[in-house]
C-alpha cells in the first residue's frame, strides 16, 4: 500500500499538470480577435487610399494630355469643352480671356499677347460618390496682328 503522504503528492501534482483555465483560454481569444480585427481594418484603409490614389494619378494623366493639346491641337479663343477619356474619366474645359493685374509702375511687356484662363475638370465614379480633380493654368498667345 502506498503511504498517504505520498498518495497526498501524486494527486496534488496532477492538479498542477493540468491545461489552461477556461478564463485564460477566452482572454488569449479575445486578444487574438481584437488585434487581428485592427489589422484587417488597417489593410482595409491602406487598399482604398491605394486605389484612390491611383485614381488620382490617372486623373492628373488624363489632364496632363488634355492640357498640352490646348492651343496645339485646337485654336486658344474662349470656349468650354466636355467629353470623355475613357469609358470612367469625363472632363469639362473652360477657357476663358484672362486679364492680369496692372501693377503702377512696372514695365509694360514688349510683346502684345493675349492671357486665357485654363480650367480642366477631370470626374470619375468611386463606387456611390463622384470624385473629381481640377486643374489650372495660364497660356499665352501672340495677339491678332502683332508681329
């Protein structure tokens, strides 16, 4: 027969041996779902800012081309313009006479040119919102008649 102090030890040390509590077990779970749900979120965000600004970057593109045919590929007079690039980019050109300001005293320039006021407004769908990007410049050309 075994001696009760040692029977005493074997079952204690069985007691010690066991597994997680079921307290721990859910607060490891808990943890786990917390920050797994914040990386999720966090790739979430980083691919719809990803997306958005690659449309952007194609919006400027778009722009880019459709600004350097201005006065290339048309005459510069006033007018406004709209179309498509693609079956998602639309654009609305404005152009208009543009006047600078007349500073006292400052020199008056040698060459007579005509200013207009470029404004380039690229629009896509982002899923349910319209997006768009706008853009400005100036060009120059030489009046009717000068040189």
């Amino acid at each position: 027969m075994i001696a009760p102090s040692i029977a005493t030890r074997m079952s204690a040390g069985r007691r010690s041996v066991g597994g997680f509590t079921l307290l721990e077990v859910l607060a490891a779970f808990v943890i786990f779902v917390l920050v797994f749900g914040g990386i999720l979120e966090t790739l979430s965000v980083a691919g719809r800012n990803s997306r958005r600004s690659a449309d952007i970057s194609a919006a400027a593109q778009w722009a880019q081309s459709k600004l350097d045919a201005v006065g290339v590929e048309s005459p510069l007079e006033d007018g406004s313009e709209s179309g498509r690039f693609d079956d998602r980019f639309r654009y609305r050109l404005e152009i208009r006479t543009f006047e600078p300001p007349v500073i006292e005293g400052a020199a008056q320039p040698a060459v007579a040119v005509d200013m207009f006021r470029i404004e380039l407004i690229v629009t896509w769908e982002d899923g349910y919102r319209e997006r768009e990007q706008r853009f400005v410049t100036v060009r120059s050309r030489l009046k009717q008649g000068s040189v």
